[in-house]
C-alpha cells in the first residue's frame, strides 16, 4: 500500500486560489465600497525629483448603494465570479501585474528554453561540480548574500525567476534540492528587499511619500540587513545540510527526480567546449547589461524582457554555429515553445491572483472598492493604543495587506498616506510606519501565492505553492519574530 496517499493532501494553487475568489466574492456582499481623493506629491531622490500619486487620508467615503455583491458572471468585460481567470489575466499593463507579468514570465522561460537546447547549463554545473568537490557548501552562503544584496541595493525581484532556471538544476545535481535553490535566490532577494536601506521601488517611494528624508535611517537599515541575511543563510545551510544527508526527507524529493534524470540520462562526462563557454558568457554579460539597465535607467518589465529575449537569441545562434547539441535554426524555435510551456502554470497562477483583486472591486483609490474599504478601517485600529502596539499593528496590517497588493511600489503609495499621519496620532515616529511597511511588504512576498515572482520562480523549481507553503511558514514565522523585535526596538529607541 502507498503510504503517501494516506493523509491530507495540500490542495492545488489553482483550487486554492478559487476559494480565496471565493471568500473575496462574498465580501462584496457584506462589505459595502468606498473611495479616495488622491494627489500628487514629490520628493528628491539620488538627486533627482520624483512624483508618486497618493491618496488623501481623510478623504474617504462610501459609495451609496454600493453592497450589491458579485455576480456569478458578468458581461461586457465586466468583473463577475465565473470572470476571474480571464479578468485577471488581461488587468494591468506592460509595466505591472498581471498581463505585463505574464508576458514576462513566458519570454523569461522561452529564452532560456533556447539557453538550456544548447546545454551550456548542464556542461556548465558538470564542470562545476568537478572543480568544486568538497567545496560545494559555499555556493550557499555566497549566493544567499549576493541575492539578498541585489534585493537591497536595486530591488531585484522578478529577475530571481531567471536565475533559479539556472541554480536550482545546479544545486540539485550538487546533492541538495530545489527548494535550497529557491531559498538562495528568490526568498534571498526578498529578505534583501524587505530590510533594505536603499530599495528604490520601496523604502525610498515608502519615505518619499511619508515626508521622510529620502535613505535617511541608513544604519539602522543596514545593520537590520545584515541580521536577516545572516539568519536566512544559516537556516538556509542547516537545511540543505540535512537534505543532502537524507534526501528523501525533501518535501521537493518526488519533483526533483525532473532535474534528476536530465542528468541521469546524459553522459556525465565533462565536454564543456567553446560554444558553451561562449553561451554562458552570454548570460552573465546579458545579466550585467540588466543590472546596468535597471540601476542606471530604471529598467523595468518591458525592458528586461526584451533583454532576456535578446540573451536567448544571441545563445541559440551560438548554439547553432558551434553545434552544441546538434543544434539547428528551427531548435531555436522549439527550444522557446518548450520552455515558454514550463512556465505556463505559473503565468496562469499570477492572472487568477489578480482575479482576487479585481473581484474586491481593484486597487485604485479613486475607484468605489471593497479593498479601500477594508484600506479604511484597517486605518482606525491603530488610534489610542500604546507606541508600541501601534507600531506593531502596523506591521502585521502591512503584512496582511501585502497578500492583495504585492507590488512594493503600490502599496506604499496606497498605504503609506494613510500610515504616516496615524503614528504622527499615535506617538510613533513616521520613520518606524515606514520600517513596518517595508518589513510587511517584503518578507511577504516569500509565502503569499498572489507575488508573480514567487510563482515564477516555484515554476521555474516545478514546485506546487503548497508545498512551498509546507516548508515556509516555519521560516516564515521566524522571519516575522524577527521583524517584530527590530519594530519594537526602533520604537523604544525612537528611531527617526
């Protein structure tokens, strides 16, 4: 008998996603819609003047007659239950959640369809674990903090879903698993990017719009950084350390066996020739040109896709000249359907979590919504309690509220006006507001399945988000411990 069908089984993301729809359908019934006034406010920023539209706290009202509910289903592009997938799918744009990430995620796994025919990556990590035997701990605690860096300084993200295509093949075939793989890359650029003292689509648009000094803080920020990074990396090689001694305890073991016999079945001698060298430099020089892009010009979604686009064109041509796996024009081709395929669920994942937003009536403040609702009220909880359980609340509203905005850059804006004046009531400094919404944002982003980048990345893994969340939450909750001690301490030591 297979002991492993007895017991509950963590439902798939798609089901759960639908009932979350579900649940948020039902608030619409309950929870009557309400609005903003919004204005535009400006603040400096590495020298330049920057402009972000935010709502005016005070300004909010219901929209009379507004508890009506969902429909079941709603015509004319409208946002009805049975709408959600479709609705989710084609919301946003180019620059944002969803169509604009769902375009990234398939060109992202498309280009390195190409890169991984050419098998540059494979030949690759066949060198690398043959130079690096007895060493192979150290891609850990390097590559943790050079994530987490990243995550800090330019607010990588959705890049960490490329570079899990390439390390979590590596890190598995080192002996480890994929979800070690996550955790260097992705959960690593999230911890950089929820402690950062300088993350310019966070902190600095968080403090821009709360009349902070922009990067004011810095040492605290830094030496937070510092502390998170550590205790990410620690767990992360206590973990991977176990997993390599007992792999089968792996909650990723069965969807790893993927990765497994991409190698099993290949000849696992080294012949890492010139073309692969050629194709991997490629990548690490495509790489190199997207962090120039993003730090020097600001690149963003339609950019870095067009820049991956370019890096898997630029090493299926080397693929083809060299011959590198009898490669040949039309394998291009086929080599981006395919892995433009392998990323399909997770495409698909990040349209039915907009669904959700959508279905609370979307996150424009001037727009009668539930969610500005909800925004509101949420707003009143924090007057007459002590500093430090406002500060605290703050936190975890941050956090909580981070599963229907994940974009770092919105929810500041959306937040941030309301947040700012409730510490100045409540006796907290406007600096901690700021350090509880960047915490809540941020480390958020590691657990909650409505984040595109961590879906992309679970795609990209072949890991199912209820796994992820089996494994997580205990990380999870001690990453909230931590957060909750560093918010308390800059309360009590009157951080500003």
């Amino acid at each position: 008998m297979d002991k492993k069908k007895k017991g509950f089984e963590m439902p798939h993301t798609y089901v759960i996603i639908f009932f979350v729809v579900l649940l948020a359908a039902v608030l619409t019934y309950l929870i009557p819609a309400g609005m903003f006034e919004t204005k535009e406010v400006t603040y400096e920023h590495s020298g330049a003047e920057e402009t972000q539209t935010v709502l005016i706290p005070g300004s909010f009202n219901v929209e009379e007659g507004s508890s009506q509910g969902t429909s079941l289903f709603e015509p004319g592009g409208g946002a009805g239950l049975l709408n959600y997938v479709f609705e989710g799918l084609v919301s946003g744009d180019k620059w944002g959640s969803a169509v604009g990430v769902v375009a990234f995620i398939l060109i992202i796994g498309g280009a390195f369809g190409i890169i991984m025919r050419t098998r540059a990556v494979e030949e690759g990590i066949l060198s690398v674990i043959d130079r690096t035997k007895g060493k192979e701990v150290l891609i850990i605690p390097v590559m943790f903090f050079l994530f987490s860096l990243g995550g800090a300084v330019f607010g990588m993200g959705e890049e960490a879903i490329a570079f899990a295509m390439i390390l979590v093949p590596l890190v598995v075939a080192l002996g480890y698993d994929a979800i070690t793989g996550i955790m260097i890359t992705y959960v690593a650029t999230q911890i950089g990017f929820g402690t950062s003292w300088m993350n310019p689509f966070g902190v600095a648009i968080a403090q821009g719009v709360s009349d902070v000094p922009v990067l004011s803080g810095t040492p605290f920020r830094f030496v937070m950084w510092l502390v998170f990074t550590a205790v990410g990396t620690f767990y992360t090689w206590k973990y991977a350390s176990k997993i390599r001694k007992h792999p089968t305890q792996s909650l990723s073991y069965d969807s790893d066996q993927y990765f497994r016999d991409d190698f099993d079945h290949q000849d696992m001698t080294v012949k890492f020739r010139t073309g692969h060298v050629l194709v991997l430099l490629t990548v690490a020089a495509g790489i190199g040109w997207i962090i120039w892009g993003v730090i020097q010009h600001a690149y963003y979604i339609p950019e870095i896709a067009s820049q991956f686009f370019t890096i898997g064109l630029v090493a299926g041509i080397i693929g083809v000249i060299f011959k590198l796996n009898d490669m040949k024009v039309n394998d291009i081709a086929e080599g981006f359907a395919q892995g433009a395929k392998d990323l399909l669920p997770a495409a698909l994942v990040v349209g039915m979590a907009k669904g959700i937003i959508i279905i609370l009536g979307g996150d424009d403040p001037t727009t009668a919504s539930v969610l500005n609702t909800i925004l509101h009220s949420a707003g009143q909880l924090f007057e007459g309690v002590p500093e430090v359980i406002s500060a605290w609340l703050m936190f975890l509203f941050q956090s909580i509220f981070n599963f229907f905005v994940v974009s770092g850059s919105g929810q500041a804006a959306l937040t941030m006006p309301l947040m700012a004046p409730l510490a100045d009531i409540a006796g907290v400094s406007r600096q901690v507001a700021v350090l509880a919404f960047q915490l809540g944002d941020g480390l958020t982003n590691i657990i909650v399945p409505t984040s595109a980048a961590l879906m992309g990345t679970l795609g990209a893994a072949r890991l199912d988000w209820g796994k992820w969340f089996t494994f997580i939450i205990k990380f999870q909750l001690i990453m909230f411990g931590l957060a909750s001690a560093f918010i308390i301490t800059a309360v009590l030591i009157n951080f500003t």
